[in-house]
C-alpha cells in the first residue's frame, strides 16, 4: 500500500497496521486566540493513545465524555511539531453567559435569551411623556358575548413622545377572575389557568382605575381581541384611546417574518413564558423599543402617531359577484350577516386611493356608491360602531 498522508487529522497508512495516534500533552492558549487541540502522528515523551484501524476505518466507539467536559476544536497549524495541545475546560470553569457569548461568534449558531422584565427605565418623566397602558387579557374562550375575563395585566409607562421610548419606572398589575363558568379544556391547555386558580378570585378594581387615570393610551397585541372583553367587565377603559400593535404596525414592510408575538420577540434573540399576561405585556414592551429598521423610529412611536389619524372601515356594497376574486386577492372579508366584502384602512390618504381603486378594479369605471364606517382611537377595535356615511365613487 502505498502511503498516504492527512495533514489534518494526521493519518498516516502504510503496510504496516494501521495506528491512529493522538497526543494528549496539555495545548498553551496564544494571546487573543483560543488554544486547540492537534491530533498529530509525531512522536512526543507525553502519553499517546494507539487505536487500531479496521479495514473499513470504523473506530471504536469512545468512552462517555465526562459531563464537566466540553469539546475542543482540532485544528492543525501549519508546523504540527511546534504545536501547544490543551485539555478540555472543565464547564464549571465558564458561566452560562461566557459559553453563550462564545457561541455567538459562530455564524452557525445564534443564542436566544429568556426576557427579563424591565421595571425601570433610563431617564426622568418630563412634560414630553405620554402615559401609555401595555394591555393583556387571558380568557375562558375566543367570544366576547358569551365568554368571560380571567387574567387582565397592566403595565404603566411614561413614554418620550420625541424618541418613543420609556422612561422612569414602570407600574404593574396582573390579576386572576373568577368568571363563573369553566374554563375550557383548550383555554386552560393555552393559558396553563386552571378552575381551581381562579376560584374565589377577582379582580383588583380600585388598583385598576388608580392605574387607568390619567392614561392617554391603550396598547395591545391584537386590541380587536382584547378591548371587547376588558370594555365588558371594566366600563371605563371605553373613554381611553387605543392602538393595536398587531395591526397597527406593518410588520410585514419593516422586514418581519411574522407578527405574531412570540416571533417577533424570537427575531429580536428572546423567549419568554407566553400565554400568560404579565409576561406577554412585558414582551410586547420589549419588542416596541427596538428601531424597526436602520434609521427609523421604534414600534411604540408609530403607534403614538397612528392614534391621530382615522381608520376606515369600507365595504364593496353592491359589488359585481364576478369581483370576488379581486377583492379577495386584495384582502378583503366576506361578512356574512351584511352579505358584503369589506376592508380596513389607516388614514386618509389610504381611504381615498381605495375608493379609486374600487372604482376601476371593481365597479369598471361606472358610477357606485359605498358604505364606510370611520373610526378614532376612541371606538377602534371596540364593539361599538364608527361614524357611519357613504361615499360616491
């Protein structure tokens, strides 16, 4: 057989059996470069394990590693003599936030951290702030006509209305209802709240309304969800203005994957405990601070500015039955009860530029006349109607 040699891993055959020789003499660190480990066939006085190859090159299993081991990375430089082997670091030796900080570095790796809750900011309240109220609910089912609250958090923050992000500290409320009926199988699956939690339990209304005062917003991660449910049991949050972080935000344009919660904080590198409302309003605060993009403004800022235009809700009324195929493509909903396709629109300049496509796309240039439903901070996402007109097309 003729030889053949591996430089890096040190192999060498010739017709002599063939051997695997690893030396294991103790590697020494080079400044700002982490020490590794060579497997070499030189000959050194320091211990060198033998292992016989097989013909087919099937190497022996090896024993367990020692739990207070970790692997070390084999490489071999260009002079294999001259090279400072090490042993493996022991695990105690390194923290969580050292080996995660290590891993980093690699590009086929990337760490997720657990959040943890921010309950005071950099910064002193000034007469910039706006006072916003993070909002979450947990509930025995999916209708706010029949199903009841069972976990409402709050979280309280002052707001630099130039930057759009928190300052001072942060007040918090998170309580359990009794609802009075069972919590479903699959809620309390969701949740983890089961029947005994909440049984006796209710919710703290004078800390609540200590909380609401003064509040000039409402922010939640699908508030079309959670405004029905919280307006139902707690009246007074119907006078607040409120934003929806879900639809509010085009996550979609600002380079997300997903405008789910959890995936967005899963993008910004965090996990956290979901389902559970404290913990989902501490997410969601987490994930408004950030830049959405190089250069522009945070999510909490966008959804500042969004509570000063109207939205719209508009319908195809009297839409040719051959259009909706168009107007499903374009995303807009079938409403079964009106029997009429209809859309929802941010601001002005979106409802105008709609009514012209309607005009052209759907109704082909002729005459129409559509209904809308106009909506402020006031009444969106509520269960309660808008200004309600019609427009010419």
């Amino acid at each position: 057989m003729s030889l053949l040699e591996n430089r890096q891993l040190g192999l060498c055959f010739d017709d002599s059996p063939p051997v695997v020789t690893f030396d294991t003499r103790a590697p020494r660190a080079r400044r700002g470069k982490p020490a590794t480990a060579v497997a070499s066939p030189v000959a050194s006085a320091a211990p060198v394990v033998e292992l016989p190859l097989k013909p087919a090159l099937e190497l022996p299993l090896a024993a367990p590693r020692e739990p207070d081991a970790v692997a070390i990375e084999i490489a071999v430089p260009d002079d294999p003599s001259a090279a400072s082997p090490i042993t493996p670091a022991p695990l105690s030796s390194l923290t969580p936030a050292q080996m995660a900080e290590a891993l980093e570095q690699h590009p086929d790796f990337r760490v997720l951290r657990r959040l943890v809750p921010s309950l005071h900011f950099p910064g002193e309240v000034s007469e910039r702030v706006m006072k916003v109220l993070v909002l979450d609910t947990e509930t025995t089912g999916l209708n706010s006509s029949r199903d009841k609250l069972v976990e409402l958090a709050l979280l309280r923050v002052h707001v630099d209305l130039l930057t759009g992000k928190p300052v001072g500290a942060v007040d918090v409320y998170d309580g359990l209802e009794d609802p009075g009926i069972p919590m479903t199988a699959e809620s309390s699956a969701v949740t983890g709240i089961s029947d005994e939690m909440l049984r006796g339990q209710s919710l703290d209304e004078a800390r609540i309304a200590e909380l609401i005062e003064g509040v000039d917003l409402v922010v939640a991660h699908n508030a079309g969800f959670d405004r029905p449910f919280v307006e139902a049991r707690l009246p007074q949050f119907a006078q607040l203005r409120w934003a929806c972080s879900f639809a509010d935000i085009d996550w979609k344009a600002e380079g997300r994957s997903s405008s789910k919660l959890s995936a967005l904080a899963l993008e910004l590198g965090m996990f956290y405990d979901a389902h559970r409302a404290e913990m989902d309003c501490h997410a969601l605060l987490a994930v408004l601070l950030p830049a959405l993009r190089e250069g522009a403004r945070n999510g909490m800022a966008q959804l500042l500015a969004s509570i000063e235009a109207p939205s719209f809700k508009l319908q195809a009324s009297a839409a040719p039955f051959d259009a909706k195929d168009v107007l499903k493509a374009r995303a807009y909903r079938w409403d079964a009860a009106a029997k009429v396709w209809h859309t929802r629109l941010s601001g002005e300049a979106a409802f105008e530029a709609e009514c012209q496509w309607l005009r052209s796309a759907v109704y082909g240039g002729r005459a129409a006349k559509v209904q809308y439903e106009r909506l402020d901070a006031l009444v969106k996402y509520s269960a309660r109607p808008g200004q309600q007109g019609w427009r010419e097309l």
